[in-house]
C-alpha cells in the first residue's frame, strides 16, 4: 500500500476565507483520479459511501464519480477525508469539553454573523420527527464548529415549544449524539 499527500483548498473558520491543507491518502491516484468502490447509495441517490482499496470510506457526490473506470477526482476523495476528520475532531472536541458544547453538524448557509444547521426534533410515542433550520451565531460557537451547550439547550427548547409536539421529545442537531 503507498502512501499519497494532496494539497487541497478548504474554506477557514471565517466567511469566505480559504486555506491550504494537505491530506495523506493511504492509496496513491493514478493520474489524479482515485479508483473507488461504491458501498451505498444515499437514500436520495445523489451521493455515494465510497472506498478506495478497503480504507478511507467517504461519501461523494454521484456527479464526480465516474461510471467508466470506477473512481473519483483524488482532490474530491482528498476534501472528503479532511471534512470527515474535521467533523469527528469537533465532535470529539465537543465531548471532551465535558459537555460545555454541542456539536452542531454540517453547516446549511452562512452569513457573517452566524450559521444556519438542522435540527431534527423527534416525537417517540408517535414516531414522528420533523427537521428544521437553525441560526447559530458565531460568537457563541468554538473553532470546531461547536456550539455552547445552554444555547443548543434554549434552542432545542423553542423548536418544541414552536412546533407544538408534546409528550416526549427529543432533539439532535446534525445527527450527533447531542440530544436534549
């Protein structure tokens, strides 16, 4: 097995800001393609659980994965790596604050000011669960990406109370184990 480093451009921590960052591939490309084995396809069918060689399994968008000789662009595989590091890193971060944050997920939009995230509320007597968007500000958010716990408390507290379900009910934000 040889190891590969790609350099690929990544957005910072603020609006607009770029940096360079360099991924080490257990696999090496071969002419800066990635030959990839598809494990599943999203519910949606726009994206694919991807593996190169057994390791590194990240999802890509179906539309940079070609049909003809089973790969992917290495910088696509690349930036997929580093975002599914940076996302179980700040997840991590998140628990080993000993809860003082919440990891909040993948970012919908963003301003300036704040972040726009999922959150899923769900009703377990009924079965029922309902997604919607909230605006995290970045002042009250860490380099992660995480959010302060007695906002993610006060939000998900709002969710319930503006969606009117009752009984018990919980809320993640982006799928995490955060659940209040």
């Amino acid at each position: 097995m040889q190891n590969d480093t790609i350099e690929i451009e990544v957005a910072g921590q603020y609006l607009g800001e770029k940096k360079k960052v360099e991924v080490k591939l257990d696999t090496a490309p071969v002419k800066g393609r990635m030959p990839v084995t598809i494990s599943r396809v999203a519910k949606s069918g726009k994206a694919y659980l991807v593996t190169s060689n057994g390791t590194d399994e990240v999802w890509v968008q179906k539309r940079s994965y070609r049909e003809t000789d089973t790969s992917v662009s290495a910088k696509v595989f690349a930036k997929a790596i580093w975002e599914k590091e940076e996302q179980a890193a700040a997840w991590q971060a998140s628990k080993d604050r000993g809860n003082s944050y919440c990891y909040l997920g993948k970012v919908k939009r963003e301003t300036e000011k704040a972040v726009l995230v999922d959150a899923t509320l769900y009703q377990e007597e009924t079965d029922q669960s309902i997604t919607r968007g909230v605006w995290f500000p970045k002042s009250q958010m860490d380099e992660h990406g995480a959010g302060k716990y007695w906002l993610c408390e006060r939000k998900a507290q709002e969710l319930v109370e503006e969606n009117g379900i009752g009984g018990a009910t919980t809320v993640s934000f982006g799928g995490y184990d955060d659940i209040f």
